[in-house]
C-alpha cells in the first residue's frame, strides 16, 4: 500500500492525502493553514528546507514540490460528523529498504488543540505506516517544543536520544532534535491501548 493512498483507517477522524486531484497542494490548502492559525507554529518548529526561502510562502512551494516528487506525503484531517478541519501530519523520510518513516509536519486547528485530536491524528497516521509495513516509526522533535514532547510520551512513543546540532532552523539557529520512535513489536499494544482511550472520550 502507499502511503498517501486514500482510504486512511481511522474511527474517529476522517484523513484524506493531500496532493490529489480531490485535495491538491495548493494555495487553497496554504490558505487553510493561515486560517487556522498553524502558519507560525510550523514556521518556528520545522528545519530549513534547502530552496524554501526566507517565508512560509516560499517554503510550502518548496514542500509541494517534495510532494510532486514523491518524497513528502501530507495528509489532512476532518471529524466525522460536520467535517470540521482538525489539522494534518505528514509522511517523510519514507525507506522501503530499511521499512521505517518519519511523521512530522504536525498541525491541529485552534479550535482542536487538545491531546485527544492529536492522539487520534497519530493514530490513524500509525495506523497507514502499519499497512505500508513500517519496522519503525520515527518523530523528530525540538527539546524547546514541551508541548509536543508530553504529547509523544503521552502517545507512548519512546525517546531514542537526542541528536545535537542536527538542524538548521528556519531563524537561522542550530537545534538539537529529541528522537522518538515506536518499533514493530510495540506498535499494536500502542493502538490498543490508544483506540480505548479514544473510545471512551469520542
């Protein structure tokens, strides 16, 4: 399976991918995250992007361009009832050879900012890696960003270590990155024990 085919398991959320000809990466889609309010915060956590210029304009150009190469996988979500935008994550650094792939690109709308609607977005997204026969799912996240190192320990992700130095951020600082992962033999107790957290609160 690949990993932005449609069709995203999930009981609590429906995920779309994002490149499609039903949902491209466009300027509609750029607009949706600048409405939402998630513009900055992506700005202030993602790494440089070699090409992505000096705005967050210039840097989703360079993204899509990524998505049209098949190396950048963005995938967006909405709830099940009245399809309200939740928010999105994405699949990079995707190996077949070694089986494993990063989630990253991580945003929720203003209005779903709360460990639940993570959760369940990070489910799904566990979930796609599964059926592409990920080994090991992988987040990288800055030590500076608390809020989203509670959530992955929350999740159940484990912490490998931290790599320092290991990117250019788009302030022209250096950031060491926090590395997380969930390998093979972890995974499914980690979506069992998420799906009944989740049933008891959707």
């Amino acid at each position: 399976m690949r990993l932005n085919a449609p069709n995203v398991e999930s009981q609590w959320l429906t995920v779309l991918p994002v490149g499609t000809p039903e949902l491209p990466f466009d300027e509609n889609f750029l607009k949706r995250i600048q409405t939402d309010g998630a513009e900055q915060a992506l700005w202030n956590w993602l790494p440089r992007l070699s090409g992505g210029g000096t705005s967050f304009e210039s840097y989703f150009g360079r993204m899509a361009k990524l998505v049209e190469q098949g190396r950048f996988f963005p995938m967006t979500a909405f709830t099940k009832g009245d399809h309200e935008n939740v928010g999105g994550a994405a699949f990079l650094r995707a190996s077949r050879t070694h089986r494993s792939v990063e989630i990253g690109f991580i945003w929720l709308n203003r209005d779903f900012r709360d460990w639940l609607y993570f959760a369940a977005l990070q489910e799904a997204m566990i979930r796609r890696a599964m059926a592409w026969r990920a080994k090991r799912i992988v987040w990288n996240v800055s030590p500076r960003n608390d809020r989203m190192i509670g959530a992955l320990e929350r999740l159940g992700a484990k912490r490998d270590g931290v790599l320092r130095s290991a990117y250019r951020m788009n302030d022209g600082s250096w950031s060491d990155t926090v590395v997380f992962s969930l390998v093979q033999d972890e995974i499914e107790g980690r979506l069992q024990s998420l799906a009944g957290q989740l049933k008891d609160a959707f």
